[in-house]
C-alpha cells in the first residue's frame, strides 16, 4: 500500500480520470479529498471509495476562484492534519475549432479553468507542503501540450502552459522536497470522449487510429502513471511531462 498514511487531493475528481486517480489512490490507501463543482457526481466518486473500504470526502469548488481553492486545501487539512499530494486535474476543451471565430468569453473560459485552475491548486497547496517540508504535485496536461492540434487552438494554448508552469515550479520548489510532475494523456474514453466524438463509432474508430497502439486509453492507465509520479517511486522525478498516450508523440 504504497500510500499509506497519505492524504491526497484530486480536483476534477467528479468523473472520468479524476474519478478513476481518486479511487486508486484510495487503493493504496491514501485519504482521498475530491475536489470538483458537481456535488451528486462528487459524492458519488466518495460513495464508490467508501464502499470499497476506503476514506475520503468531497469539497466542492470552483478552481477559477481563488477563495474555492484556499478553503478546499483548508478543509483537508483541517480534516485529515496535512496535505502530502495533490493532482490539479480539473479542465475543459472548449467546442469552437476556429480560431478567428473563438471569443474574449471563450478565451477567458478555457485559460481560467486550464491554467489559472492550476496556478491557484499550486499556490495554496505548495503553501501547505512548505510547513510540512515535502510533497508531491501532478498537474494534467495533454499529449496537446506537447504538439498542437489544429482544431483546439486555445487548449492547445492551455495545455502547453500547463507544462511551462509545471516545470518551472518543480524548479523552484526542488530543494524544498516538493516534486511537480505533468502527466499528458492523449485520447482517453471519457465523458469529454463521448463529446468531442459526438457518441459516434466512426469518429471512435478515426480517434483509435491515431494512436499506434490501437486504440484510445482507459482512465485508469493514466490514474496508475499519476499514482507513480505520486510515490515515492518517483523520488528522483520533477518537472518531468510523462506521456500516457498510446504512442500517439512518438509517431
């Protein structure tokens, strides 16, 4: 039980691989905070590790605010005493794939909850990781902070930023015994799939075939790779971006 005695916190944790990050480290016996806006989907992921005979609570917030985001680290330290990981996941893609097209509105949305999210679960959570002397951070990013996708020009933006402020806070915060680690998924078979494919098969089958491995990724492939760079495992690992994406980079 390799995280035992941790407490962890995930935002995004209502769904998808939040969800499936959340009650894998509640498999290996961490205390679970689950960060996102839905409380049903939010209790629902809490219900899911409870019944499996695991410990967690669920804290709702809004990433983009920064009194959500000091009162959600807060609460997990005034529940569980400390805060030893955090995997900043919560984000969004946005559905206007031309650029001309896209609004000031649109912009603001996507960066607000891509990259200002993540800036902010840092800030507060970094703060707390300081007084304890160690921790581990792992922010998502995308196979598409890596390259760039043509039809997603802003969370291509956002995405890559979410790599740069990675790095340079795994810089800053090295000799502090805190690591800060990006995971970048390429397709994975979630709710925000079955959006951007519209449920269709063809377009299911069309997204499999980018990736050389055949097919697109489970949430639970990417939950193990955080889990990893979660652990003490990765000791020796920060600023690194690890790709979770079938092969779909190397090509």
């Amino acid at each position: 039980m390799i995280l035992q005695d941790k407490v962890a916190l995930v935002t995004g944790g209502t769904s998808g691989i939040g969800r499936a990050t959340a009650i894998t480290y509640a498999q290996q016996q961490a205390k679970v905070v689950v960060v996102g806006r839905r409380m049903d989907e939010g209790e629902e992921t809490v219900r899911l590790i409870k019944d499996a005979g695991g410990e967690a609570i669920f804290v709702q917030a809004d990433v983009t605010k920064i009194a959500d985001v000091k009162a959600m680290v807060d609460k997990a330290v005034s529940v569980f005493g400390r805060l030893d990981i955090a995997f900043n996941n919560a984000g969004m893609v946005g559905e206007n794939p031309s650029l001309i097209e896209q609004t000031e509105a649109e912009y603001d949305r996507i960066m607000n909850v891509n990259v200002k999210g993540v800036w902010l679960s840092m800030k507060y959570e970094i703060a707390q990781m300081l007084k304890q002397g160690s921790g581990a951070i792992v922010n998502t990013a995308s196979a598409i902070g890596v390259v760039a996708l043509p039809a997603v020009p802003l969370y291509t933006a956002s995405k890559h930023a979410v790599v740069g402020l990675t790095k340079a806070a795994a810089l800053q915060y090295a000799k502090a015994g805190i690591r800060i680690n990006v995971v970048a998924p390429a397709a994975i078979e979630t709710d925000m799939f079955e959006a951007a494919t519209g449920g269709q098969d063809e377009a299911k089958a069309y997204m499999a075939g980018l990736h050389p491995i055949g097919r697109v990724g489970q949430p639970v492939e990417v939950a193990n790779a955080v889990l990893f760079l979660s652990s003490d495992m990765a000791s020796f690992v920060t600023g690194e971006t690890l790709m979770v994406d079938g092969g779909y980079i190397a090509q």
